[in-house]
C-alpha cells in the first residue's frame, strides 16, 4: 500500500512539470514570433541569433525536464518488480495499472508539446517510441526503456555484452535474457543502428506479438509525426 501511495504522489509532480514544460515551450514560441515584429534588418538578423541560442536553450531544458519525469516513472516500475513478492498480487497489479496510466498520461503530455515542432519530434521521437513501448508492454525491463528514450545504443551494447557474459557464468537466467535481448535489438534497430546477421535472426525467432505489433504500430507513429509537423510548419510558414 506505501508503494501505491509513493506512486500516487508522483502524479502531482507530472502535472507540475508538465506546466513547466508547457511554458518554456511557449516562451520559445514567443520569442520566435516576436522576432517577426523587428523592421531593421539589422536588429531583425541580430535578434534571430539571439533567438536560436535561446531557443536551443529552452529545448534542452525541456528536454531535461522530460527525461527526469520519465526516469521518475522508470524507477517507479523497477522498484515495482524488486518489491513484487513484498506484495500481493492485487496490490502489484493496482500499483503497476496505476504507473502505466501515469506513462500514458505523460505520452499524451508530450504529443502535445512536440505537435507541429520539427526540432522536438527530432529530438523527443526516441522517447516517445520507448514510453509507447512501455506502454505496449512490448518492453518491460525499465533500464533498457530509459536508454531508449535517452537515445544512448552506446550503453545499451554495453548492457548487453554485460548480460552475455552473466549467461555464460550462470548469473542470468536464459529465458530473462532473451527477453531483455530482444528489448535490446529492437531498440537499437529504432535508433537506426546497424544489427549483425546473428542479431537479426535472433531477434526474429524471438520476437513475440507484443513486440511486433510495437514494430508495426511505431514504425507509422514516427512518420506520422513527422508529417504532421512538417505540415504544421509549412501552414506556418505560409502565414508569415
């Protein structure tokens, strides 16, 4: 019951920093208009310098903000598992139903934030296909969902060299390790990294049907955003 009530409480700090981020994007999207409204030409290419050093700035705040709410509810979901047999079944299934409808609360969040904004869908649409993923229930091992989102293949081939070598000295159970494999090459392949034949025949024999409807089902999400703020931009564009 603590840890159902511990989760809870995250809620709050959700909505709180999805205010947060709602306002520096807006205050990014303010300085881009205001710099519409300079006659010099001189102060106008002046203020567009200022404007994009500002506007990197306010997306990596952003950007931060977003990855410390999602390593919130990752650490929520692994201190969920490490503390399953602490609980009984009811109340695992009530505090893991509650974390996910947080996920999917905070997806929703930053569908919004990233809507018609080239830069965040380039630089939010890996964080958005790992909390899908969550979501889905296509991945399940928190770390490698945060690595996902965070865009790191760098760490998540290190993860996996680290899980081959504790199935070779007996620390990791076979079937534990093909599921967070296949969490592994699958993300890696979404981060457009190159798989080794081994690793794709692999990944295909054990892949499951959670995993491959996440193919499908992400493989239009990330066009689709995309298309949508291109359109977005061009109905924009055609305004000024």
């Amino acid at each position: 019951m603590w840890l159902s009530i511990w989760i809870r409480s995250w809620r709050g700090e959700c909505i709180k920093a999805e205010k947060v981020v709602q306002k520096a994007s807006s205050r990014w999207a303010q300085a881009h208009q205001q710099a519409g409204l300079n006659t010099s030409l001189s102060i106008h290419y002046e203020s567009e310098i200022k404007m994009a050093s500002r506007g990197k700035t306010e997306t990596s705040k952003l950007k931060q903000n977003l990855e410390e709410q999602l390593d919130r509810l990752m650490q929520q979901l692994q201190d969920l598992e490490e503390c399953r047999e602490e609980l009984d079944t009811d109340e695992y299934e009530e505090t893991k139903k509650e974390t996910l409808e947080q996920l999917s609360e905070f997806n929703d969040s930053l569908k919004k934030i990233m809507s018609g904004n080239m830069t965040l869908v380039d630089e939010l649409s890996g964080m958005q296909l790992a909390i899908q993923a969550a979501i889905s229930q296509a991945f399940k091992t928190p770390e490698v969902i945060r690595l996902f989102a965070k865009k790191q293949p760098g760490q998540l081939r290190t993860r996996l060299a680290e899980m081959d070598r504790d199935l070779m000295v007996g620390k990791l159970e076979r079937d534990l390790y093909t599921q967070q494999k296949v969490e592994i090459l699958t993300a890696l392949r979404k981060l457009g990294e190159k798989l080794t034949v081994e690793d794709e025949a692999f990944l295909s024999a054990n892949a499951g049907a959670l995993l491959s409807q996440f193919e499908r089902v992400s493989a239009d999400l990330g066009s689709g955003d995309k298309v949508l703020a291109l359109a977005s931009f061009e109905v924009e564009k055609t305004k000024k």
